[in-house]
C-alpha cells in the first residue's frame, strides 16, 4: 500500500465524514445518531488504515515527510474535533475540524510536496506538528468564545437573559484554554531540544503568555463575581485582540523584529 | 435567607478588589523605585542559596497558613487578590510585548524603570514574587480533602508554582556556554554570552561538519535595483534537471544543471572546489513577448560570483541561493587522549555528554556548506527535571479541564 492507493482512501474518508456531519448537524433521532457515529468513525477508521498500511510498506514510522507529517496532522485534528464533539456536543467544533482535516488530506492529494517544503532545520521536529495542531484547535475555541461573549454582550444591551451564553463561553474558553497551554508546554519542550532554552521571551511566545494570562484573568474572575456578567463578557472580548495581535499582529510589532517566529526570506 | 448588605469601608475585611488591586499596583510602583535607586538587574543567587530560599519560602508560607489566624492570610487565598496579582503582572508582560527588550539604546526613563530588561527588573521579580504567594497559600488551602477536583485544581496551580519557582531559581545555575571548534581542531575552551572564556574538562574535536541542502530556486530580479520581485507566499521554481514550468509570463526549462560547478570562460562546469556554487543553464520563453533567451545562470558563492540571465529591459532571471535542510557536526569527545566517545549533532538532535547538553546552533554562514567550523552550544540546566516535572503536572491537569470544563452547571447553580 503507497502513495498511489492515497486517493481511493481520501475519498472514501472524505464522503463518509462529510455525510457523517451532515447527519450530526440534523441530528433528530436515534437511529440518526447510530448511523451518524458508524459514519463518523468509518471515515476516521479509513484514513487511519492507510497510515498503517503505508506504515507497513515503507517499513520505517511514516513521520518524515511532509506529506506523510501532514497525513498525522489529519488524522489528528479530526480525532480532537470528534473528541470534543462527543464529550461537549460541540457541532460547529466537529464541523471546523473535519473540513480542516480534509484541506489537509487534500493538499496532499493535490500537492504532495509543495507547501513550506524549504522547512528551516529547527522546524523539522516530531514537536512541530502537535505544537501547530494544539495552538489552532485552542485559537479557534477561543475564538468562538469570544463571539459569543459578543453575542452575549449585545444580548445583554437588548436586556435579555444571557445565562446559556456565559455558560456555554465557560465551558469553551476552559477547552480552548487547556489547548493553548499545551500549545505553550509543547512549544517550550521543542524549543529545549531544538535550541537548548525552554523559554525565551521571543515576541511570540510573549504574546502568547499575554493572551494566556487574559483568559486565565477570565477563569479566575468567573469563580467568585458570578453575578458580574457584563464584565466577564468584555474580558472575553478584550482577550480576543489579544488573541488576534498573536495571530495576526506579531509581525508588525517594534519588539517582534528578531523574532524566531517571523519567518522572511 | 436574606442577606444582609452592608458597606465595607476600604481596608476593613474581608478584603476585596480594591484592596487586592492596591496591594498588587503598590508592589509593581515599589519594584519600579527600587529599580531606579539600585539602576542594575537583579541577579539571583545560585546553588545552593537558591533551593535555602525555596525551602524558607515554602515553610514561611506553611506555617502562616497553619498558624497565623488573621483575615489577611485567607485574602492571600482569595480570587480577588489572585486577579489582582495576574492583572498586574499581565501589564508588566504587555509591556514587554511593545517595547523591545535589551536594546542598548534605550531612553532614560526605561532604563530607569528596567521597562528594557523587565525579566531583570525589580519590577518584575517583586510582582511574580506577590504571585508566588499569592499562589502558594491558594495551593495549601485547597490541597485538602483529596478528590479528583481537588487534585486537579493542584496539578495545575502547584505545576506552575514549580516551572515558575524552579525556572527562576535554577536560572542562576545554569551553564549555556558557545563552543565553535575548526573542522579537523579540537577545542576546550568554550564562551559564556559575556564572552567570558571557560576551560571545559573535556576537548572536542570536530571531524566533519556537513550539510545538505535543498535545490536552488529561481526568481525574478528587478534589473532597477537587484531586488527580488515576488510577495510572501509566492511560489517559487525549484531547480532540477529537465523540470519545466511558468514564473510570470516566462516559460521556463531547465536544460542542464551542476550542484557544484564553476565557470569555465562562457559556460559552467561540474568542479569539486571549495566555493564551486549551483548553476543551470535555462530556456526562458516570454509567452507574451514571444521572445526566447538561453543561458546559464549561477547563484554564486562566497567563492564565485553569480550569473543572471537578463530576459527583458525590467526583470533577469536569478538563481537564490539553496538554503540549509540539515546541517550537523561529527564530533569526538576526548576524556582523555586515550578514551574518547564519537556523536552526532544535528539540530532538534542534542547529545548528552556527562551533565551537558550538546546543542549543533550555527556554522560559518557566509561559506555555506564548504562552513570550515561549527558552533555548538553546552547547555548544564540542573533545575530541569523540577521544571519538567511541573510541566507535565499543567499537562495532566489541563487534560481534566478539557474533560470537565467548568464542572459547575448551570442547572446546579
Ligand atoms: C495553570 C494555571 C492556572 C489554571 C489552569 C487555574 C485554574 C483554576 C481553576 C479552574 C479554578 C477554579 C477551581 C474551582 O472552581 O474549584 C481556580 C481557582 C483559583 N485559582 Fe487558579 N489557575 C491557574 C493559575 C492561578 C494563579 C497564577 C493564581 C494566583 C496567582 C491562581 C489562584 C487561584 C485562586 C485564588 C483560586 C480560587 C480557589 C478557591 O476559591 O478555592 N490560579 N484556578
């Protein structure tokens, strides 16, 4: 089993998770359930049995080349987004997931070896894919649950109830929360094996200590104020720029010019 | 029941936000004094007066938890003083996110508050230190009884009590010391960051240092001013024999080329001497112009210099220089004359070495991969376990957080 049967395995992965999550998104009884989770895990179980068997054939861990790390990282991420889907009903989670997941599988389909081929030495590490996967899946949690902070806040200003709001943010800026600390953690064991120091204080890593410590501001302030509703809700919402200046603002930072994280040629 | 709602003067307890917040702003405003009358970086003491001090500390702590019975003790445990001290110290890290860090030409006033060193700041060991407390007394108050909640809430504060605690402390004790030996020398003598020279029990030689490459790409080059024309993210044209494809209007096919080659009058050849650079020779058809160039052209080297292929009055067609895909050292460690051990260092690779880490981080860049010397660095971190094991405890208990979320419903509430 090679890279030639690749596009038999995608397909059929690709159909039964699509049409898995089209049963979850309309989920209505529980026949629809059952036939949801067989396809859901078909599909998974698919791409996984293409990885052992290329496993098998290349006779050594498929984990060194970019097509190959990039098949994990498939694997990977829909195996979050069901986890997370099953424990905490998450629809929109199993959604972003799966279709993530499919990009990946279709880049490889597409173009196996091109996409960030020239990896600088430091990037090629086993590290580097559970550090990226962890980071996205916890940006995009906290990401939502600033929308619904947003949500909840003009809520609040047509004066109506925001319980299952507040509620629901809780909970997803707890999951998103606990990803980005692994993000964090991951990110400071690579960095020991790649370079000698677990914690640097590049720009980047600062940035997201800050928006670590914002969301940890949230969780702390929820335990007590549980009445304060409205500043939890514009915590959420300030956390998010800090989130974004992460994400997207680093590279214009006066501080980040000799940041490990910017990458230019 | 009613309850019962009357007004807390400040200061009166139980204390709450404003208190908190005023301690938490005293502090960072003391730090920042301090600094501007002491005017250096605060340097914290090594082995073993740093583990004395976590000791003192931890008792210190424990005992007041135990013994002390005064409403100020339960607001080191609070939420309010907790978010206080997190508030305080997130603005400090803020500040380290906007203004750059270590520069040497810094205006007065940030070198006065140590804004332009803040992880050596007064500042900043004086509020991670409220933290500490601050954490410290949330950790024994919670730790008992034992549930599964209860060990959650300890892996992840305790974790971190520890990373920070043994990072600081065991910042002193660590050794990062630069070695760069000569292909074929042996060196034992390594450099600190100060450039401080240091004998090493041991001597290191290098017996090759190697690199492979990626191919060389090929871009478009302004003829106004050598730059190149292409935004992030473009696509560029790998170099390999025979390959065909499209960079703008132009059509190119790669006809011929050398990994290592040289000029030789007008056309290049294969050459195995040192500085011998890439170089191909190229069909580029303008597709709109209908034109069509032939020619060979190089990246060059710190050796030889590169060759273009001019394909119309704006642009040439350039070869970028092939950047590293893994560079590594073939080292020996000589004990003694007679006793020596042999190891690879690549990077992502350290080896360990009797209480070192041996790191591969640079080579002579401008030579490239004809690089005459290698540097490595020796990394001795003997807080590492501690900090690791803190490390894994966050792990464990950011797990349940991802299991339970917030345990408390709302039904429950
Ligand atoms: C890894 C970082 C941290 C995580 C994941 C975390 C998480 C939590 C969680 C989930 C709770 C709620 C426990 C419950 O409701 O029973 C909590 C409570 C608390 N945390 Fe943290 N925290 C962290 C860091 C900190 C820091 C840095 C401080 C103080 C400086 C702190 C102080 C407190 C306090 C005072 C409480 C209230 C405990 C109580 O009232 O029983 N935490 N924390």
């Amino acid at each position: 089993m090679t890279w030639i049967h690749y596009p038999i395995f995608v397909y059929i992965t690709t159909f039964l998770w699509l049409m898995g999550l089209l049963m979850a998104l309309y989920d209505q009884s529980r026949m629809y359930r059952i036939f949801r989770d067989i396809l859901l895990m078909t599909g998974t179980a698919t791409i996984i049995l293409f990885s052992i068997l290329l496993w098998h054939s290349l006779e050594r861990p498929p984990f060194r080349t970019l097509a190959e790390t990039r098949l994990w990282y498939s694997i990977f991420t829909a195996i979050i987004g069901l986890v997370i889907f099953y424990r905490w009903k998450m629809k929109w989670m199993l959604a972003y997931a799966l279709v993530m997941a499919i990009v990946f599988l279709f880049i490889n389909y597409f173009k196996p070896d091109t996409f960030d081929k020239t990896l600088m030495p430091a990037l090629q590490s086993p590290w580097f894919i559970p550090h990226v996967i962890v980071y996205i899946i916890g940006y995009a949690l906290l990401a939502v649950s600033s929308l619904i902070g947003i949500k909840g806040l003009y809520l609040l200003y047509k004066g109506k109830l925001v319980d299952k709001s507040i509620w629901l943010a809780d909970n997803v800026v707890y999951i998103g929360f606990a990803f980005l600390t692994f993000g964090l953690l991951f990110g400071a064991l690579w960095a020991k094996e790649a370079w000698g120091h677990y914690w640097t204080w590049d720009p980047k890593e600062t940035w997201a200590f800050i928006t670590w410590l914002v969301y940890l501001l949230y969780i702390h302030f929820r335990i007590r104020k549980r009445k304060s509703v409205k500043a939890a809700l514009w915590i959420l919402a300030l956390a998010f720029v800090a989130l974004l200046i992460c994400w997207f603002g680093i590279n214009y930072l006066p501080s980040a010019q000799s940041s490990v994280h910017v990458y230019s040629s | 029941m009613e309850k019962k709602v009357t007004k807390r003067g400040f200061g009166q307890h139980p204390w709450g936000y404003p208190e908190s917040f005023t301690i938490a702003f005293s502090t960072l405003i003391l730090g920042f004094i301090i600094q501007a009358f002491t005017g250096t970086g605060v340097s914290l003491p090594g082995w073993p007066v740093n583990i004395i001090i976590a000791a003192i500390f931890i008792l210190y702590i424990f005992l007041i938890h135990r013994f002390v019975k005064h409403p100020v003790v339960k607001w080191f445990s609070s939420p309010q003083a907790a978010i206080a001290a997190i508030s305080v110290f997130t603005i400090l890290v803020l500040l380290m996110g906007f203004i750059p860090q270590r520069q040497a030409e810094a205006p007065e006033f940030l070198r006065l508050s140590g804004l332009n060193f803040i992880t050596r700041s007064w500042a900043y060991l004086m509020t991670a230190l409220l933290l500490l407390i601050i954490l410290g007394f949330t950790i024994i108050r919670r730790f008992l009884p034992i549930t599964v909640k209860n060990m959650a809430f300890f892996l992840n504060h305790a974790g971190l009590w520890i990373v920070i605690v043994a990072a600081s402390l065991g910042s002193a004790d660590l050794w990062r010391l630069s070695l760069p030996v000569e292909e074929g020398g042996v060196s034992f003598t390594a450099y600190d960051v100060n450039n401080k020279a240091y004998r090493l029990p041991f001597a290191v030689k290098l017996i090759d240092f190697e690199i492979e490459e990626y191919s060389p790409r090929l871009g478009l080059m302004r003829n106004s001013d050598g730059t190149l024309k292409m935004k992030k993210g473009d696509k560029l044209f790998e170099v390999e024999k025979g390959k065909e494809g499209m960079l703008d209007q132009f059509k190119l096919f790669v006809v011929n080329y050398y990994e290592n080659s040289r000029k030789d009058s007008l056309r290049y050849d294969t050459s195995s001497m040192v500085g011998a650079a890439p170089a191909a020779l190229v069909v580029a058809i303008d597709t709109r112009e209908k034109d069509t160039v032939l020619g060979w052209i190089s990246s060059g080297s710190f050796n030889v210099s590169p060759s273009y292929l001019p394909l119309n009055r704006e642009v040439s067609l350039a070869m970028i220089s092939p950047s590293p895909e893994k560079y590594s050292s073939k080292i020996r460690i000589f004990e003694t004359m007679e006793e020596y051990h042999d190891f690879t260092v690549e990077v992502n690779k350290p080896v360990k070495f009797s209480g070192w880490k041996i790191y591969q981080v640079g080579y002579n860049e401008r030579m490239g991969k004809w690089s005459n010397y290698s540097i490595l660095e020796l990394v001795k971190d003997p807080w590492l376990p501690v900090v690791y094991i803190g490390i894994f405890m966050i792990l464990a208990g950011s797990l349940y957080l991802v299991w339970m979320g917030r345990a408390k419903k709302m039904e429950e509430k």
